[in-house]
C-alpha cells in the first residue's frame, strides 16, 4: 500500500527531505530486513527502487553529515542486501569514508573529541549519540566483510569515546550541558543518552578487532 500509494518512482517528494531520504527508508529496512524470508523478490526490488528514486546519490557525495550521513549508510547497505543489489550495498559502505575525518570548523567530530552541530552548539549528547550509535550500527553490519572500512582515519572514533565521551558521563548518565534540545524531549534523559553511549562502546568491544587500530584499543 505504501508503495502503491506514497513511496515510489512516480511521486515527487514534498516537505521535509528527511522523511523522504531517512525517515521512511529506515522504517522499510526494518521491516523488510524482518520479513526478508516472505516478502517476494518482486516487492524487495520496489523497496529499493523507491529509495534509489529519493535518494539518487549511488555515484556521488550525498552531502549529508553526522548522523544523516550514518542514517544513509545504514539504509542503502540493508536495504541492498534485501534487494540482493551489490550496487547499493557498495554505495553504503563507500559512505562511510565521510563519517570518521575530524573537522576544525562546522559540525561534526573536533580533534579533542568534542561534537558540534547546527554550526554552533556542543551537542555530543544528542545528535553525537545519535551518530555513534548508527555509525557502530554500520561498523557491524560490515564487520569482518569486504566492506569493513580499512583507512586509517577510522582510528579516530577510538578519540571521541576516550576523549570526547569519557569526561561527560557520570555514574552511566550522560551531562545535559552537551545534550542541546533534547533536555527539553520528555523520552529523553541523561539517563538513556548514557545508557545508549554505553550499549554503542560495548558494540564498538566486540568488533574493535575489525576496527583499525591503536594503543588503547
């Protein structure tokens, strides 16, 4: 029905980009990673055909950062195993490459470890959680694959839990002085934002031999 109706090659996409690239795809790839045995080879093709159709940047740098950027990965690689397209799968994975450089201005990871988003605000408790969590999402997903990152930038993300995240949480609660807008979200504490940093370093635990490498790993 959504298909039929909603998401596919012939609707033109209307506000909000988001939904269009990241939001809806995600949902599909949950459901049809979850239903992959029953859905029928015709209906996984349109799955990723509509997301190709919304989000056409297999040859190119979509231009997303932080956790859009990870949220891009993650679809494009777990929808094209659904759909059986090495393509998209390669594209995912290719993505990454963008996600571990540090930056000295702008959004995304410093080299002290801090994150900044929407240009100005320290925001390692919201929108850094959301990175880290979907960038150790992907790092599993391709763990001990051929599609597994192998540039020695990936190194950095060893930095940010030791230097970034380390000093900002207490007693398993992440501090709300980094957490921006989302101290002002009913669902989110400092609390959960600590528990999902701790859930992302234990996954980051049983993979970091397929993650580069350094002295502290």
């Amino acid at each position: 029905w959504l298909l039929d109706k909603y998401y596919n090659e012939k609707v033109t996409s209307y506000d909000n980009w988001y939904d269009w690239q990241i939001g809806i795809p995600t949902q599909l790839a949950d459901v049809s990673t979850c239903m992959y045995e029953v859905f029928p080879d015709k209906l996984k093709k349109r799955i990723a055909d509509s997301y190709l159709h919304f989000s056409p940047y297999v040859d190119g740098n979509p231009g997303a950062a932080g956790a859009n950027l990870l949220w891009l990965c993650g679809n494009s690689i777990r929808i094209g195993c659904v759909a059986g397209d090495e393509k998209l799968v390669r594209y995912g994975a290719r993505l990454l490459q963008y996600a571990f450089p540090t930056v000295t201005e702008g959004d995304g990871f410093y080299e002290d470890g801090s994150f900044i988003q929407h240009t100005y605000s320290p925001y390692s408790g919201g929108y850094g959680v959301s990175m880290m969590s979907s960038l150790m999402s992907v790092l599993y997903m391709v763990s001990g694959t051929a599609f597994q990152p192998t540039y020695p930038e990936v190194n950095n993300i060893y930095n940010w839990f030791y230097e970034g995240y380390e000093p900002i949480i207490y007693k398993g609660s992440l501090m709300n002085m980094v957490r921006g807008r989302e101290i002002a979200r009913s669902y989110s504490t400092e609390a959960t934002a600590g528990k999902t940093m701790l859930s992302t370093a234990l996954t980051l635990a049983t993979i970091s031999e397929n993650v580069g490498r350094t002295e502290d790993a």
